[in-house]
C-alpha cells in the first residue's frame, strides 16, 4: 500500500527522516500537493524518482501555514513512470493527470487500484 501523510496547516512539516523512511519504504515515487494560506487552487509537484530530488524539493516548497498532502507509491498497475506518481488534479485531461507540476482546484489521491 502506498503511505500517505497529511499536514493540516499550522503543523510542522513532517522531518526528514519522517519523509525518508517513507521514501525507502514506497520507493516508486513522491509527490505532494500544497495548499497556501488564501489560495483558491492547490500545487501538485509529483514524479520525484530519486529521494535527494524529492528531500530538496520539500525542503523549501511547504511551510508550516500550508496545508500539505505527501505520497509515497509502491506500484500496483500503470508502470513506474514518473506521470503515475500521486497526487492528481481532479480534470478529465489525460495530459493533466500525467502533469508534473499543476494547479487545480481540488487533488485527488487514493491508496490502492481503482
């Protein structure tokens, strides 16, 4: 099962061995989706394949004002690429789903195959 970990806003961001055990434990890639004070849309950043890209990334992109969703995958179906990665923007787009890095107006994350 993939691990997910959610940060509600005025919490400290999870620490670094927090995020590596995670990592090591569901090493098929990470991703978050930020929530900032009076933000009508969440940032997804997903597809971190290698764990310094993904500990450098969360280093700075959270603040304990945001609202922070974190997944670590373990791959069940549709192959270890970085576009599988979790989170994902609720839309109809293909190209949307596999994005990267994305604002929409909710994300969306599951634990398992749907």
């Amino acid at each position: 099962m993939c691990i997910i970990i959610h940060k509600p806003e005025n919490v400290p961001c999870p620490s670094k061995g927090i995020l590596e055990t995670c990592f090591y434990n569901n090493p098929d890639g990470a991703g978050m989706a930020i929530l900032r004070p009076n933000a009508e849309k969440v940032e997804i950043h997903k597809g971190f394949m290698v764990l310094k890209d993904f500990l450098d990334f969360a280093a700075c992109a959270a603040t304990k004002e945001d609202i922070v969703t974190y997944h670590f995958r373990i791959t069940t179906s549709g192959g270890t690429i970085p576009g599988n990665c979790h989170l994902f923007p609720v839309s109809d787009n293909v190209k949307d789903l596999k994005a990267l890095s994305i604002q929409s107006r909710f994300a969306f994350i599951h634990n398992g195959v749907i």
